[in-house]
C-alpha cells in the first residue's frame, strides 16, 4: 500500500508540471501591441513568420498558445484551422521552408475546427488566443533543452484570396522584449514577396509553451537510447533499448498500473481502453517514462 501511495504522488505531481508554463513570450497588453500578418486564404495564398526560442530544459510539451488580435472582431466564425510547425534551426533560420514543404520539422501538426484540444478564446475586444493541447493528441511532444527552435504559425482564414488590409485576417503579436528573432515568409508578390526566410533580429512573436520537464536520465533516453513504436499502437508496442531493460511498468491516465510484460521487445496492449498510458522504463542507467497513445 505505501508503495502505491508513492507511485500516486510521484504521478500527481507529473501531471501537476505538465500544466506548467516552461517558455513565455508575450506583451504586456493589447495596447500598442505591434502584429504581423498572419493567415492562409482559400486560394493558397499566405503570409506568416516563425519565432525563434529556446527552453532551458528538456521537456515535454503539452499545450501551445498563441497570442494576436483581429479588428472585424469575428474570428471564430473566419478561422478554417491552423498549421504549427517547430523547426530545428540551420544557421540562424528555419531548417525547412513550409512554402516549399522542404525540411522536417520536429513538430508538425495541421489542425482543424474538430481537432481534439484545439480551441480559440476570445480574451477581449479584438483580443484572441489560439489554443492547442497536444497533450489531447496522440503521441508526444519533447524538444532538448538548450537547443534553438524556430515555432511557424499560420492559421486557415476563410478568404478567397490573400487582402493585406482587410480586418478580417489574424495580426500575430510581436513582443518587445528584446530577445529572440523573428523570421517571415509568404508567397506573395511585389513588397510583401519573402519566399525565402526574412529574419528581423532581436524580436519575437508572442506565444507560450506548457509543459513537463524531464529529468537528465530522460534526455539522455529519450533521444536517442530507448525508442518505442508504434506511438500511438493498436495493440503491440516495440521496446527498443541499448541497455538491458531490467523491468517495466504501465500506468493508465488515473495512475492505476497496469499488469503487463515484456516479451521479444512488446508489450502487449490488448483488451486496454483507448486513452493515454505512461510507460515506465527501468534500465541500469536509470528510468525513463514514455507517453503511450493507445487507439
């Protein structure tokens, strides 16, 4: 019984970190909040621009959230979805170019308005934030600590064609703290034209990241050493290690373990629910929990 207890705090207080804000780049309020730009139209024309950032830690990632405004005030009705991608950045800029589709990113997703986790709230007057709980999407998000990134945001707005002054688009927020770059990108043409990454120096775009940070153990791990696939599965999970995994346990969303082995490198999730599982890898180096989507 006292080891379930310990087992069900050390869970509690994971869940507890993942709600927590682990980067924040943002203004201070509306007022005088400078924005670019930032919106895919129906006939393929966009405009937009990534940020640059950087955690401390290697973490987890739970939920994004970006932050801007729109003058017609009607966004949810306009809004068709988004697209996140997080690059790994290559001298300075985005390794891929979502123009050219070119690069891979680390993270990518492509959303729309019945993406589980994905939400617009509107904060005030002209005031939105777009919302995505990754952790309400199968498999898992993590990026190293002290790495940079570069996170591109556009978000699908129901124009035929791309108007640069109209109030209907989505004005991304720039923040002034003077810290990260900013890059920008379009199909366009004349003045607006950037088919190759522009990068503004000492500015960024306003968003926030929440998530878990991992211990050292896991970083070491999780990027290179355990690997586990099929994320999500529908049934067999491969335990991939270079080290002698000396026991494993499971862990549904509850803290609840879960009776299962490890047989020629699978584990077997027949007859479990679909959901979230965390999976609990002991080696002689240490342990390492993995996020397991089960369709």
């Amino acid at each position: 019984m006292k080891k379930f207890y310990i087992l069900f705090i050390l869970f509690f207080i994971l869940q507890t970190k993942a709600q927590s804000v682990i980067y924040s780049h943002t203004v201070p309020n509306y007022n005088g909040a400078a924005g670019f730009s930032s919106y895919l139209a129906n006939n393929g024309d966009m405009i937009s621009m990534a940020s640059s950032f950087t955690l401390t830690q290697t973490s987890e990632i739970t939920t994004i959230n970006l932050y801007g405004s729109q003058i017609s005030d009607n966004l949810p009705a306009m809004v068709k979805g988004m697209i996140l991608y997080i690059y790994s950045d290559n001298n300075g800029a985005p390794s891929g170019n979502p123009l050219l589709q070119t690069g891979t990113p680390v993270i990518s997703l492509d959303i729309n308005n019945s993406t589980q986790g994905y939400n617009i709230i509107h904060t005030a007057q002209y005031i939105y934030t777009f919302s995505v709980d990754i952790s309400a999407l199968p498999g898992t998000a993590v990026l190293q600590g002290n790495t940079k990134y570069w996170l591109f945001f556009v978000p699908r707005i129901n124009l035929d064609s791309m108007i640069l002054t109209s109030p209907q688009k989505f004005n991304w927020w720039l923040s002034p703290t003077a810290a990260p770059d900013y890059a920008r990108i379009s199909n366009l043409t004349g003045g607006a034209a950037y088919p190759n990454w522009q990068v503004i120096p000492n500015t960024g775009a306003a968003f926030s990241i929440e998530g878990m940070v991992l211990g050292t153990h896991e970083v070491v791990y999780d990027s290179s050493e355990i690997k586990v696939f099929p994320n999500p599965t529908t049934r067999f999970l491969e335990v991939i290690s270079k080290d002698k995994i000396q026991q494993i346990a499971l862990y549904d969303g509850t803290g609840k373990k879960i009776p299962v082995k490890l047989a020629d490198q699978k584990v077997d999730f027949e007859g479990l629910s679909a959901g979230n599982y965390f999976l609990s890898i002991e080696t002689e180096k240490g342990t390492v929990t993995k996020k397991i989507f089960k369709r």
